[in-house]
C-alpha cells in the first residue's frame, strides 16, 4: 500500500508541470558511533531529479551505496530516497523522505517532520 501511494506520489509530482526541476548528483556520508565506538560509514553516489510546482517541491534519487562497517568487508549495495516539501501555512513547511537500501535483507527508513520559520 504505501509502495503504491509513493509510486503515485512521484508520477503525479514529476508529470506535473514544474516552476523549476532539474538533475542534480548527491554525494552524501554518514558515519555511525554508539558512544565513543565507532561503527563504520555509508557513502551515497546519488543521481537525483528535483522540482517544485506551486508550494510543493519534491525529489527522487537512487545509486550506489558504499558500506564501510568497522572492522568488517566493504560492500557496494543500491539505494535511494523520494521525498518532499510542502507549504502548509505562511512560516509551516511539512516535509517527508522514503528511503531503502538493498542488501540480504532490505531496510526501509522513512522521515516525517514540520519546520517552523521565525
């Protein structure tokens, strides 16, 4: 269902006609520490599109995802992100992001959120 629900959220937003879009690449690491340990590091090489249209904006991006576990094999697997913005008052932005990466097992991440401008 929800598969099924960001499927038709990303054909509706791309075939929309956008005030601006584009393609961009996203080169992204994130590192991980529980503590003072550290746990290794993700590095994305994304490919991505981005618009907007009216007081929504949105993006889409997926490639590579280079896992550096510490102390354990580097390993290359896909990943990708589709999310957006939009404004739900003059100062509110409400935003969210979908996100997967393969592997043996797949993980799914999703992100939801409301910004207040001052």
């Amino acid at each position: 269902m929800l598969k099924k629900l960001l499927a038709v959220a990303a054909v509706s937003a791309v075939s929309s006609v956008p005030v601006f879009a584009g393609f961009y690449v996203n080169v992204e690491n994130n590192g991980s520490y529980t503590g003072e340990d550290y746990n290794g590091s993700g590095t994305d090489l994304h490919l991505g599109y981005e618009g907007s249209n009216g007081s929504a904006s949105y993006y889409v991006q997926g490639g590579a995802l280079l896992s550096n576990p510490d102390g354990a094999e580097s390993e290359t697997n896909f990943s990708g992100k589709i999310g957006g913005s939009i404004s739900a008052a003059e100062k509110i932005d409400v935003y969210g992001e979908f996100s997967v990466v393969t592997d043996d097992e797949n993980s799914y991440n999703s992100k939801l959120g409301i910004k207040y401008a001052f």
